[in-house]
C-alpha cells in the first residue's frame, strides 16, 4: 500500500512538474526573443518621423502627423501632446481607438484623425507651442519612441499695407521720403521696398530706411518702415518711378502696396506767352525774362524811329505849306 501509494503520489506530481516546466520554458522563451531582439538591432518600432507645420495662419485646419515601423508588431499606443498636456490618444484596443480630451483652444476633427494623424480646426494664437508625438509598439517589445517639432499660429493682418509720401510729384536732386504701414499683426509683419521693381536692400549708403514694431492693446503689433533718398534722373521711366512696399509673414501671408511718382520738371514759357503742360520737356524754348527783355526793346526801337521820322526837314515843310 505504501508502495502504491507511493506510486499514487508519484503520478499526481507529474502532472504539476509538467505544468511548472512548461511555464520556466515559455518564460526562457521570452526572454531569449528579447536577447535576440536587442542583438539583432531590432525593437519592433523605428525610424519614426514627425510631420508638423512650422507656421500657419489663425483659422486654418491644420493636420500633424507620425510616421513609423513597428517592424511587423501590433501598435499599442498613439499620443499627441502640446507644451507637455496630451490633447489626443489612439489605441486600437479601445472602444472607441481614438480620445480627444478636452482642451482649452484645441478642436480636434476625430472623423479625419487615426492611428498616425490628428486634425486640428480652427486652430489660434494660444496653439503656438512645442508638439510631441509618442507611439509606443505592442507585445512582447513595448518599445517606445517620441519626436518633438514646434508650430507657430500666425494672427495676419485684416488689413493690406498702405504707402504715404510727402509729395506726389518729385524733381531730380530732391529727396524722396515714403512711409509703409501694415495692420495689426502678430508677430510683426516683416516689410522690403522695391524701386521700379528692383528690391532695395539695407547693403547700400543710396537708400536710409527705418523699421518699427509698434506694440497695440490687444498685444498685437503694427509694423512701419520709412525710406529715404535721393531722387537720380535713373530712377524716372517714361517720366515716372514706381514704389513698392510688401510685408509678409514666413511664408502664410504677403501682400504688397503700390505707388507711382511723377517727375517734377521744369515748366517752360513759349515766346506767345503760353506754358506748355506742367512737367512737358522742350528741346528749345527763351526763357520768360529773355522774353520780357526782347520785347521791351523792340517797343524802344520803334518809338525812337517814329521820334526821328517826326523831326526831319521834310516833314516840317509839309505842316508849314498847310
């Protein structure tokens, strides 16, 4: 009986022993495919990118994405964070995957958002910041990776530039002096001049110009530069200059402001007395005091003659016989 029951004893610890080495040996397992993961170079995650505007406009529907290899493995996780707050989940498990938690200025479009893309609507100024993408692989490496990139939300001005000059016409050797102004804007509005479709840069002693951001109430800012210089007989085409202002922002907004200036040229006196059009150029012409001087003469002359003519002998005869 002993023996039997020994051997009782024997065939119910089988079993047991079985299951324990089968657990020991799935474990082993286990970590002999992680060894030869590590090895191998291989994490079941890589080469993961970050695709996020550096600059775009206030309103504008805006769509970040993260591109990865799970290397064959299921993903477990997608996460999107801005300045360290998570705004959007994915996890294919879930039900349903996506989450969109509810933060303060960001509106996230779910329908158009997945397991590698989040699209924000509407998206303001606040939204400015730091993005981070999170992915993390499933079983058995759970590896995780993270990319950062920075957008800026542009609040571009509601109104175009406008230019203003001191006088509308300008002669050669004077001096030009012109302002730009944008509308409110943040940040500033950049601005560039061209003269005659020419850009005039700050490496030249030919043009003075003059920058500033003037800071408003609703931290905003207005961007004006002036321009100063000297008008050269070149710079006239077909008796006129053209001027151009442009402010811009990155490459989300740009317009432009345009002004032509007439030649002032000198105006010149016909001998009939007669001004031609303001501004009209003549090879030939006297001058109005030359003028003045010619006639005066003339009328001396011809009352000196008429004196002479008057007090000859002949003259005196013919009043005496009357």
């Amino acid at each position: 009986m002993i023996v039997a029951a020994r051997g009782s004893s024997s065939a119910t610890s089988t079993p047991r022993m079985d299951k324990d080495v089968r657990r020991k040996c799935g474990k082993v397992r286990r970590a002999l495919f992680h060894l030869l993961l590590i090895v191998g170079g291989a994490t079941g995650l890589k080469d993961l990118t970050i695709n996020v505007p550096s600059v775009v406009r206030s309103g504008d529907t805006v769509t970040l994405s993260c591109h990865y290899d799970l290397e064959g493995l299921p993903l477990y996780s997608l996460q999107w964070f801005l300045e360290g707050t998570e705004f959007y989940r994915y996890l294919p498990e879930g039900d349903p995957p996506y989450s969109a938690f509810n933060i303060d200025g960001i509106h996230v479009n779910v329908s158009k958002s997945n397991s590698h893309d989040v699209t924000l609507v509407d998206v303001s100024r606040n939204l400015t910041g730091l993005y981070m993408c999170e992915v993390s692989a499933g079983s058995p490496s759970y590896h995780t990776m993270i990319k950062r990139a920075r957008m800026e939300v542009v609040d571009a001005p509601k109104t175009d530039p406008a230019i203003g000059i001191e006088k509308e016409r300008i002669a050669v050797g004077e001096r030009l002096r012109a302002n730009c102004t944008t509308g409110n804007s943040s940040p500033a509005s950049a601005i560039t001049w061209n003269l005659n479709g020419n850009l005039i840069t700050n490496d030249t002693m030919v043009y003075r110009t003059r920058y500033l951001a003037i800071p408003q109430d609703d931290d905003s800012q207005v961007s004006k530069s002036t321009i100063d210089f000297k008008v050269t007989n070149d710079m006239f085409q077909n008796g006129r200059l053209h001027l151009r202002c442009t402010a811009s922002i990155a490459n989300v907004y740009r317009k432009s402001a345009d002004i032509e200036i007439s030649e002032d040229a000198p105006r010149i006196a016909s001998i009939t007395g007669e001004s031609p059009p303001h501004g009209h150029r003549s090879s030939s012409s006297a001058s109005p005091s030359i003028t003045a001087w010619t006639t005066a003469t003339t009328m001396i002359f011809s009352l000196t003659a008429t004196v002479s003519l008057i007090s000859s002998p002949s003259i005196t005869m013919i009043t005496s016989s009357r």
